[in-house]
C-alpha cells in the first residue's frame, strides 16, 4: 500500500513539474486537446483558463490587463567618468 501511495506522489509531482516548466504555448495546445475528454468541473474550469491566451498585461496571475496604462517618459542623464 505504501509503495502504490509513493507512486501516485511521485507521478502527480512529475505532472505538476512537466505543467510549470512547460512553455505556455504547448501549455494551451496541450490544455485544449484535454479539454475535449470528460473532466471533472474542477480540472475543466482549471484547463478553461490554461486554454486561453495571455491578456498581455505582464503577469499571469490576473485575468485582465489593466484598463489603460500611461507610459511616462523620462530623460535620462548619461554623466560620464572623468578620465583617471
């Protein structure tokens, strides 16, 4: 019993590991291609969101990008060494 416990960790460890390390393109291919299967709601909602493109907003953890975002500009000052 142990040894079977051991074996679903390890492999639910190495699916969880493959998930994050994958790039995010073959992240969303691979999530559309599982959403066709019967899933539970759960890992369907979860797949759903994986499904979907980035918004672009920098992070991935929100799920909209901000309404608008004003760029400031600055000048930069280069102030070079004096010579030694």
């Amino acid at each position: 019993m142990q040894a079977l416990i051991v074996s679903l960790l390890v492999i639910g460890c190495a699916v969880y590991a493959a998930w994050t390390l994958m790039p995010a393109a073959a992240r969303r291919a691979l999530a559309s291609k599982l959403l066709k299967w019967p899933l539970p709601a759960f890992a369907a909602t979860r797949l759903r969101r994986a499904a979907t493109a980035s918004s672009g907003c920098g992070c991935d953890g929100c799920d909209h990008a901000p309404a608008k975002v004003q760029a400031k500009t600055q000048v930069v000052t280069f102030h070079p060494r004096p010579p030694r």
